[in-house]
C-alpha cells in the first residue's frame, strides 16, 4: 500500500482564524492580480522556422514593421561612425607655454653650461617661438581610440578622423592628420632641428621646448556623448509598412524570418492597442474573478478532502507562499522576455507539495498553476499538455520516497517525460521529423536541474513553519541519531523493544494503508521517556531485584505512567517533531496500569480507590498511524510475558489485547475500521509467531471437520 499523508492537527475554528484564514486567502488573491501580466495576449502563437498552424492570417489594419535587434544594432552602429568627436581650442594654452618659455629662457642659457660664447640667445628665443606657434597654431591633439579604424581599415591613414573643433564659438571641420600628438610634434622638431643653421645646441633647444609642448585641442565627451545620443534616439524602429488586407502568414507554409518579424509587429501593435483602448481595471477585474475562482475551487478541495491543512492557517500559508512565488517567477520571465519560458521550474512545485503534504493536494495545485499560467502564455496548448503531464510524473515518481537518490532518478524520468511529450507534439503537428529543433530541448535539462533546488526548499518550509516531510522522517528513522544511541545504551530494553514494535506497526500500515516512515519513526521514538529511570522497566532490569518492591503501588504506578509525559519533555528538548510527540502522548492513551491498579486493590480491599493515580492521561489515537501503534506496542510488550509462545497462546493474546482496548474506547478518535484493527491483528499474528519460532500444527487428525 503506499504511503499517505500525514494528518495535522487543526486549529480551533474560531472567529479570528476564520479571519486570518480569509485575509491570508485575499492577499494571495491581490498579489497574484499584482504580478500577473496586464495586457491583452496575443491570440496566434507561433515560432519562428516552425509551420503556421493557423488559418491563413490577413493584415486587418495597416502597421510598420519592426525592426529586428540585429538590424537595429547595424543601424545604431552606422550612425555612429557618422559622427564626429568634438574638440575644444584652448587659446589660453598656447599664449601660456610661450609666454613661459620667453620668461625661463634666460635662466635656462646661464645654467645650462653651454659654449655660447659665439652664439645669441635671441636666436634660440626666436627659434623656440617659431616652432611653437607652428605647432600650436597647427592644433596639438590627444587621439581617441573610439574614432580610430571605424571601418575596420588597418592602414596607417585610418587611424586618422575628422572632428569639429570649437574655436571662439565657432564651428569648424578638421581632420587629426592636419594636427599634431605629443610624439608627432617631438618628430617635428627632429627634422626641424637640422634646418637651423643658426642653431649650434639643437640638442638642447629641442629637449628645452619639450617641456612647453601640451594639448591645446580638447576633447569634449559631454558634448560628443549628447550628440551621439540625440543621433541614435532618431534611428527608425521599423522599416516598411504592411498594407490592410496584405496576406502575413500563410497556413501551413513555415515561418520565414521575414514573416516572423510582420507577426511580431502585428503583436506589438495589437496588445499597445489593448493597453491603450481597453481599460486596465477591467483586465484587473477579469484577473480578481479568475484567480478567485480557481483558489476557491483549491479551498473546496482541501475543505472537502483534507480538512487538516484547511482548519490550518500556517499549512494554507505555505501553499500559497508556492503559488505566489511559481507566478511570480512566471511574470518576471515574460516581463523580460527570456527565450524560452520552459526554463522555469515548474515542476518543482508538485514536487514541494507532494513532499509536504500528499498526491491530490500536489495534483490539484499543479493543475491549478498550469492552468493559470496557461492564460499569458505563448502557445498555451502545448505549455499546458507539456507542464501538466511533467507535474504527474514528478508526483508519481517520488511516492514512495525511501532513498536520496530517488530524487535525482525522478528528475531524469520528468526529463525524458518532457523530451518524449515534446518531441511527439512537434512530429504530431508537423508529420515530420526533420522540424525538430534539437536545441529546444535544452530548455527543459536546465528546468529540470533547477527543479532540484525544490529540496532545500522543502527543508526551509519544514524548519519555517513546523511541519514534516518523508525526507525529515527518513532521518528519524536512522538508529545512529544521538537521541535512539542515547536510548540503546540507557535502557537496551526498551531500545529492542521499540525496534520490534516498529517492525509490527510497519507491517500493519503497509497492510491497511498510512504512512509507514511516520509510523516507524513514532514507534522508535514512543518509548524515550523511560530513559530518566530505565530500572523501573521490566525489559531494562538486569538483576532479580525489583526497585517496584520498595514502593507503594501508587508511586509505582505513577512511575510508570511518567515516562509518556517526560517523553514529550525529552522530545520537545531534542526539538523532535509534533507528530512524533503525538506517538508519545498516544500509545498508552487514556488505559489504566492494571498491575498495580489490581495490587492495590488486593491490598486494600476497603478503601476507595482513585484510578486517576492508575490512569495514564492520554489523549487517546486520532490517527490510523497513532492507533496502529497503540496496538502494536502493547501486543509486544505482552508477548515478552508469554511463558511458552505458541500459536494458540499468542492468537488468544493478541485477540484478547485488542478487544480490551476497543472495550475502553481507545480507537473512538482515530480513522481506523474494525477491518483495518482485524487485518492489523493478523499481521501481529503471525510476525509474533515468527519472532518465537511457533511451529504451525499440520496434523489434521486434531482438526475436526
């Protein structure tokens, strides 16, 4: 049988929860309106090189078509090679470094140690303004890397470009070659310097004049970048007008670039129209009843079938914390446009949902999402079919989940789902293999790697608000926990004990149908009260002595019914979860300690006995798991007083147990039948008979007939 949910407690159904149940529903309502796309959807789908499975498509107004990113990028890169940097003439700068070199020159002639005895300084001074106001009147320059090879021409002409010198206010058109760099004016003076005859130190001179040489033509990136922008915000977005009436996709006929680009501008057209002409509040309206139809449909469902989780404000937060954020995710993908939205990891909520809670409550929110989504979607047929069979897939390969590495094998069996549901829709639709775009599978191998960070959520969610899962049960089920090897070496008694209860209670659930870990891990956990004093517990006692011996059958008694109430102390101390603390508080329900109960009245025949001190406080099971274990525990626990287990023995034991705890009312709480409690002693039956090696009796001279 597999394995059920797990059933919650529910919250008092008060006003204020019914409030706070009601709030957290509208809220989700409204932030879901808020992140869903508002305008109108497009109602062709289509994909560029696949067919048009539409009829034949007529333009119903004139529009421009769009241009493409790639002709836009040529455009932009066009324009800009047509503009011209901007420099600024700095009239001050070269009136300075003249000036400066007429003043230092004198100074500079009598420290420089020259032989100058044959030679005028004025000479060297009218040399040096010559060849300054050569050069600054020519212009000196900084060559910008931007403007340089714009055509991609390698020789040495194309580094060169013209620009629009602003002089005094006046705009003028040159070209760098006409002026001179820093190194270009340095080249200058070298094959200047050998013409002046009058010059004797020319080395001197040139390394003097260095130091006056200095850009006078700036660069302006302000105003280039502002010219610039003005120049690319005038490019076109469209090229070529469709004309009414003008056929833009014909059916069956593939879909070339040229027609996908007049689709996609017919689209642009259309849901710009919507935003335009419809009214944004109605669209929201439409969004307000949509959404609130489907999560009153989800209500229904959880009210009708797990009550549970729908008297349980914290498990309905969790639930729609997932929708929320699954079309959350979803409105920021078509917001943004990404290519493919089979990128989003949609199946990791049925997987979330499954874990937590159970199959139809996965079921019914992943129909719920897809179908949702299904609404601003491109090709919402094929998203549909594609997410919904991926999400059954993904709930059925982890219902029965024992092992870690389940997880990764249900992730490769939700990816070939996608693959084989993909390929089969594009051959169904086409007839043709050839139309298989290899590379649109790829969309779901990163889906599908992503859906794996659904269990770290899933961890998240258990520690955020309290709840368990099959993964958190599998680890309390492992014997090697610090709290199950603190009971093996404390009571070894009871340790052995709670095994085998575990392995009956196991086999009764898997029988009649529950949740098998969570029983186990009940089971092994049931007993741990008994670790503050172990010797008081017949099955811990390793010598004749008997510590009950010194005690009055009350303080017995109560000894023995502490160890439920310091179970749950001990538990909630190692922070255990709720359900298991449920095992502890349950396994004894409200039972009486018979053995001192019947002591005490033997002894003390005429007083009045309380039995509240004999009682233990319960509650008593409200689950098949907590009443099965009930069973489970008390028919082992019995059997260890059997002198000579035999079958007959041992059937009576078992039948007489049960019957005395149905006689008190024990199972009145939980969802177990009288069928389930008969199969379930059939099961203890014979596992009993297993354990102490009962021989069946075959003679059938002792059967009568």
């Amino acid at each position: 049988m597999g394995r059920l949910k797990i059933k919650y407690k529910r919250e008092l159904n008060t006003t204020e929860n019914l409030i706070r149940k009601i709030g957290l529903i509208l809220i989700t309502i409204v932030l879901i309106c808020i992140f869903l796309p508002k305008q109108p959807r497009f109602r062709y789908e289509f994909q560029k090189g696949k067919v048009w499975n539409h009829e034949n498509l007529i333009s119903p107004y004139n529009f421009a078509i769009l241009k493409t990113q790639e002709e836009l990028n040529a455009d932009k890169k066009s324009i800009l090679n047509t503009i011209q940097p901007i420099y600024n003439a700095n009239s001050t700068t070269s009136k300075e470094q003249i000036d400066q070199f007429n003043t230092d020159l004198s100074e500079k002639w009598q420290s420089s140690k020259l032989d100058t005895t044959h030679e005028n300084i004025n000479d060297y001074r009218s040399a040096g303004n010559a060849i300054l106001n050569h050069l600054y009147g020519k212009g000196i320059l900084s060559l910008n890397n931007r403007f340089q090879n714009r055509n991609n021409d390698k020789s040495p002409a194309s580094k060169h470009y013209n620009f629009t010198l602003i002089q005094d206010k006046v705009a003028s058109q040159k070209n760098t070659a006409d002026c001179y760099t820093i190194e270009s004016s340095y080249e200058y003076m070298d094959n200047l310097m050998p013409k002046l005859t009058k010059i004797k130190q020319k080395g001197w001179l040139e390394e003097t004049l260095k130091n006056y040489i200095t850009i006078n033509y700036i660069y302006n990136d302000q105003q280039t970048e502002a010219l610039e922008q003005n120049a690319i915000t005038n490019i076109s977005a469209t090229r070529g007008v469709v004309q009414k009436g003008e056929l833009i996709a014909e059916k069956e006929k593939i879909i070339s670039n040229e027609t996908y680009q007049k689709l996609e501008s017919l689209r642009k057209v259309y849901e710009d129209e919507g935003k335009i002409s419809g009214n944004q509040n109605y669209v929201t309206l439409g969004q307000f009843l949509i959404i609130s139809l489907a999560l009153s449909i989800l209500m229904v469902f959880l009210f009708l079938f797990r009550k549970d989780i729908y008297f349980n404000n914290r498990l309905l937060m969790i639930i729609m914390i997932v929708i929320i954020g699954m079309l959350a995710v979803l409105s920021w993908a078509i917001k943004i446009k990404i290519p493919n939205l089979y990128y989003i990891p949609f199946c990791a909520v049925p997987i979330i949902i499954r874990i937590l809670f159970d199959t139809r409550v996965a079921l019914n929110i992943h129909l719920l999402m897809v179908l949702l989504a299904g609404l601003f979607v491109p090709n919402s047929f094929e998203f549909v079919f594609l997410q919904f069979m991926a999400g059954i897939v993904a709930i059925y390969s982890i219902k029965t989940l024992v092992k870690r590495e389940q997880l990764f094998v249900s992730s490769a069996i939700i990816l070939g789902t996608y693959w084989i549901a993909y390929i089969g829709l594009v051959v169904t639709r086409n007839g043709s293999i050839d139309t298989i775009y290899w590379s649109d599978l790829l969309p779901f191998l990163v889906s599908v790697m992503i859906t794996l960070l659904a269990y770290p959520m899933i961890y998240a969610f258990e520690k955020l608000f309290g709840i368990v899962s099959d993964l958190t049960l599998m680890e309390l089920t492992n014997s090697n926990s610090k709290l199950l090897r603190e009971l093996s070496f404390k009571a070894p008694g009871t340790f052995q004990h709670s095994l085998q209860v575990a392995n009956l209670a196991e086999a009764a659930i898997y029988k009649i149908g529950g949740n098998p870990l969570l029983v186990r891990a009940g089971a092994l956990y049931h007993d741990i009260g008994k670790l503050t004093n172990p010797q008081f517990f017949i099955e811990n006692q390793k010598t004749e002595k008997n510590p009950h011996d010194e005690l009055s059958p009350e303080q017995s008694a109560q000894i023995i019914i502490s160890h439920v109430i310091k179970g749950v102390d001990i538990a909630k101390k190692h922070q255990l979860p709720e359900v298991i603390l449920d095992f502890i508080r349950t396994h004894h329900g409200t039972t009486r300690v018979d053995y001192f109960y019947n002591v005490f009245v033997k002894n003390n025949p005429d007083k009045l006995v309380d039995e509240s001190l004999f009682t233990y406080p319960g509650p008593i099971p409200f689950s098949k798991e907590t009443a099965v274990l009930m069973m489970a525990d008390s028919v082992e626990a019995a059997s260890r007083a059997l002198k000579e287990p035999s079958e007959e023995s041992i059937n009576n034991l078992v039948d007489k147990i049960i019957e005395h705890k149905l006689m008190r009312g024990q199972f009145n709480n939980s969802n177990i039948t009288l069928k389930d409690i008969t199969e379930s002693a059939v099961i203890f039956k014979a596992m009993l008979k297993s354990i102490y090696h009962v021989r069946v009796d075959y003679d059938l001279s002792k059967k009568t007939m």
